[in-house]
C-alpha cells in the first residue's frame, strides 16, 4: 500500500473528511484533496501527523519489535550533541 492509498484508507476508516484533516493540520482547506489528486510524495513524519490526527499510528515491523514512527517535535533539533557544538562555533 502507497502511502497516498494508506492516507485515503485512514480518512474512510476514520470518517474523516479531507477538509477536516487539512484543518486540523494547520493547512489549507484544500491541502488533502490536493496531496491525494496529485498523488504527492508523502514522507513518514507528514504521515504520522495525519495518522495521529485520525486515531492511527504509523508503526515499522519486524525484529519482534515495532518502532513508531511520529511527526517531528519542534525541539527535535535542540540536543544533538556534537553538531550543536559545531552550530554554534
């Protein structure tokens, strides 16, 4: 399953409608009907975000283990040891 197919799969299982998602994402009335016509390249924090938004959670497989997968945090970039020290010279 692509994940445009996935997303269409989510919005029917959630009885969420296109406009509701976009709006709820912070994004243009028409950010989901256009992102599924388009069949735009959806990455996995974009897709969690809608997944969470929709009761769902985007999880890999495999190892005995699942892994979430979750949308990017505002401070994901705020301790990354070494490359801060190197930012900040």
């Amino acid at each position: 399953m692509t994940p445009t197919e996935a997303l269409r799969e989510m919005l029917d299982r959630s009885e969420t409608s296109m406009y509701a998602l976009s709006k709820a994402m912070g994004k243009s009335p028409m950010y989901i009907k256009n992102t599924i016509r388009q069949g735009s390249n959806i990455g996995s924090a974009t897709l969690a975000a809608m997944a969470s938004h929709m009761g769902f959670k985007l999880t890999l497989n495999g190892m005995g283990e699942p892994i979430e997968i979750t949308e990017r945090s505002e401070d994901a970039d705020s301790d990354q040891g070494p490359a801060d020290e190197r930012r900040d010279s």
